[in-house]
C-alpha cells in the first residue's frame, strides 16, 4: 500500500502541475522544441564563413554550392521558427524543419555517428509530436479526451514521437560498474520505457523533464565557458539541442500520449 500511495501522491503532483500550466504550458513546450533550430540559425549567421569553408572543404562542391547549403539553413530554420511561433503555416515550417535535419545529418556526417544520429531523430519525434498537437487543435491537447478515431493518423504520430524522443535518453547510458552510475541507468530506463509505451505517461514525461533539466544545466554550462574556446560551441549547441528534447517531453505531458498506448487501453479495461 505504502508504495501505490507514493504513486498515487505523484500522480496528483503531476495532475495539479497541468491544471495549473494548461494556459502556458503547450507555448513553453514548442519554445522548447524549436530552441536548437532558432540557435542553430542564428549560428550559420554569425558563423556564415567558417560553416561555408567547412561545407566546402568537405565535399568539395564549390562556394556558390556551400553557400547555398549555408543559407538554406539559415533561412529555412529562423523562418521555420517564426511560423511556429506564430503558429502560421506549422505544418510546412514543420516539414522544412524535418528537411534542413536530414540535410545536415549527411552534410555533417551525423549518418555515422551513432550518438549524434539518436539526438537528430529524437529531434525529428519532437516535430512529429509538433504535428500531432496541431492535428488535434480544436479538439483537447490533454490527455484522457479522445478527440479523434481509433485509428486516426495522429495517434500514430504520437506513438512515433514518443519513441523517437527516448532515443535522447540512451545517449545518456553511463556504462559505468559503480552504484550510483547502475542506479541512474535502471531509473532512467524505466522511465524511457513508461513513455515510450504510454503507461504513466504524464509522471514519467514529467520526471524526464525534471532529470534532463538538472543534466543539461550540469553539463552543458556554456555559459561557464570563454566564446572564443571551441567548446563553447560545442556545449551550447548540446544545450539547446537537449532542451528541444525537453519541449518534446512537455508536449507529451500537454497533448497525453494518444490513442497506441497503455493509458489509453486502461479505460477499455
């Protein structure tokens, strides 16, 4: 009983913390989802001639090409972010954000490496859950009201998203034999599965919110270290591309995990 009754507490926690950000919580949610393409944008203008060189240099295609490729970027993910903002047009800023995102993981290799790869597809489950909430528009963005069929795209949308999103956690397995290193990865894991099959889906997308925040702040301090010093980038580019991660998860906490879940298939029971 002691252990239902802790649960029970944190679904209560988790259920006041929606009644009281239902207003705000979807626009916190996408602002966090489209931080690391608003930053990456922003990156290719203040850094128009070292990405232009890079793009070049790697494949050789000319500076009109690699200027080109600069430019795409920049335009379609600042004008992709403004859309979304303005919620304008979501769907094709969407679309165009899953573009520029398959064209930079082959123009920067990301196809090769298996870490970076997840955190781009955990990325592209963010704009799938970003397309699901505007299919559901007019009709409840919060879990437990259905507002479409049985079989309706967006559910599937949202089953999707929410597997791509994990994708984010299992970059952050620490194979490491000490306890404490043991412990976090049971924990974490637990909670990957919770939202990646629906169950408990508010709590655990809340718990992964709180756990990643803490991680990002720790870890990815960019702000700690000199602008000049390559790493600075690197870190902030880790930053915000992990707090697009975190509006994914808050999009699961507004929208509920859908239709293709055990939250769902529980009213049935």
């Amino acid at each position: 009983m002691g252990q239902n009754d802790l649960m029970s507490n944190a679904e209560d926690v988790a259920d006041q913390f929606l009644r009281v950000t239902k207003q705000y919580l979807p626009h916190v949610a996408r602002l966090c989802l489209i931080s690391t393409f608003l930053e990456d944008g922003i990156r290719m203008w203040f850094q128009w001639n070292e990405q232009r060189d890079y793009i070049e240099a790697t494949w050789s295609c000319g500076y009109f090409l690699a200027a080109c490729f600069v430019l795409l970027n920049l335009l379609g993910q600042l004008g992709g972010c403004v859309l979304i903002l303005s919620r304008n047009f979501v769907q094709y800023a969407c679309f165009a954000l899953f573009g520029i995102l398959s064209l930079q993981t082959i123009a920067y290799s990301i196809l090769w490496d298996l870490k970076f790869l997840m955190r781009n597809l955990a990325l592209g489950g963010g704009l799938l859950l970003l397309l699901a909430e505007l299919r559901g528009e007019g009709k409840s963005m919060f879990a437990g009201v259905p507002s479409m069929g049985e079989h309706s795209p967006k559910q599937y949308m949202q089953l999707g998203g929410r597997v791509l999103l994990v994708l984010m956690f299992m970059t952050l397995l620490h194979f490491d034999p000490s306890f404490i290193s043991i412990l976090q990865n049971l924990v974490s894991t637990a909670l990957i599965v919770l939202v990646a099959i629906g169950f408990k889906t508010k709590l655990a997308a809340l718990t992964l919110v709180l756990w990643l925040f803490a991680i990002n702040v720790y870890f990815n301090a960019f702000w700690m270290v000199p602008a000049y010093k390559p790493m600075h980038d690197f870190l902030k580019y880790d930053f915000f591309q992990t707090m697009s991660v975190i509006g994914g998860l808050l999009l699961i906490v507004a929208l509920g995990p859908g239709g293709v879940s055990m939250d769902e298939k529980k009213k049935l029971w």
